[in-house]
C-alpha cells in the first residue's frame, strides 16, 4: 500500500513540474505573438495608441455636443478580441 501511495505522489511531482514549464512556454509564446499583435496594429491608419499603450479604433464618430464628464454615467458599446478572433 505504501509503495502504490508512493509511486502516486512521485507521479503527481512529475506530472505538476511538467505542467509548470508548459505553462512557461504557453505565457512567453502568448507575450511573444502579442507584441507582435500591437507592433503590427499600431501602423493601422485609424488605430490610436495611448501613453500606456492601449490601442483603440474608433469605428463611429460621434456627433453631439455635449460631452460626458468624470462622473457621467455613460453606456458604451465594444467588442473585445483574442488574438485568435474569439470575441469577448
């Protein structure tokens, strides 16, 4: 019995490590194709970038006068993507 509750536990340490460094490579490839991402989108004629690096298009300007303040409550309409496509 304690040889089998061994051998699990050793299984399980294999199987944590090995995962870890998967994870590793997963994060450093998603941070490497999404530099990429933002250096290629920030060229788009319409793409914005701001001093921390958001970067948003604007597909509707609008037209109104009045303008929302800091303590406006406003409804805003967006569509967020994964590198992918997938739509969030």
């Amino acid at each position: 019995m304690k040889f089998i509750l061994i051998a699990l536990l050793i299984a399980g340490v294999a199987y944590y490590f090995y995962s870890s460094s998967n994870n590793k490579k997963l994060a450093a490839d998603n941070v490497r194709i999404g530099a990429e991402f933002l250096a290629s989108n920030k060229d788009k004629p319409l793409v914005t970038t701001t001093a921390s690096g958001l970067q948003y298009e604007v597909l509707t300007p609008g037209t109104g006068t009045v303008h929302p303040t800091a303590t406006s409550k406003v409804k805003v309409h967006y569509e967020g993507k994964l590198l992918d496509g997938t739509v969030f």
